[in-house]
C-alpha cells in the first residue's frame, strides 16, 4: 500500500511569522509585504525574502506562483502558499482569513 506524503500545514492562530519569498529584483515581495501588514495583527511579523535566503523562523511562506515549486524544495516542512494576482488574489485572500480565524492553512 502506498502512502502520500503529508502536506506541511499550520493552524492559523499559531502564525507569528509570514515571509514572502521572491526572486532576486521582483519588487512585488515588498508590494505584498505592505498589503499583507495592514490585513493582519501586529502579532505576525511579515517580511521578504529571496527563496535561498529564507530564514528558519519562518511558520508560513507566500509565493508567486512561478516560482512555487523552487520555494517548496527551499521551505522545508513549512507550509508554501502559492499566489497570482498581486491584488485580490484569492490564495492570499485565503491566507489572510485562515490566520485571522485560526483555520488550517496547507500548502
């Protein structure tokens, strides 16, 4: 019998800290940085990152989505949300309501 392998996930309430993960010269990590912190509690630290560089406090990662898959083999057993608008996408949208309301949030 063959198993699939566990998802990371975490309960929303328990996120103290969101990185948003971006390629070297993609502005749009700071853009979402700046929309993310308005949306949440001061109690979760929202910051960029460049995939290699994410740091290891890290309890949740967002991404564009073409960069997904590179961000996963970085993340480790952290959940990696995957985004494509920078406005209204329905992924962080998602996000943002599952820390707010401390829903499981998997990637």
């Amino acid at each position: 019998m063959e198993f699939a392998p566990l998802m990371p996930s975490i309960d929303g309430a328990a996120v103290r800290k969101l990185v948003i993960a971006c390629d070297a010269g993609m502005a749009s990590s700071v853009l979402m940085s700046s929309q993310l912190r308005k949306h949440l509690s001061p109690r979760v630290v929202v910051s960029h990152s460049p995939v290699d560089a994410l740091p290891a406090d890290a309890d949740v990662v967002l991404t564009h989505g073409k960069l997904a898959e590179r961000v996963r083999l970085a993340a480790g057993d952290r959940p990696v949300v995957a985004y494509d608008l920078l406005v209204g996408d329905p992924a962080v949208d998602g996000l943002v309501r599952a820390i707010r309301e401390g829903q499981q949030i998997e990637a």
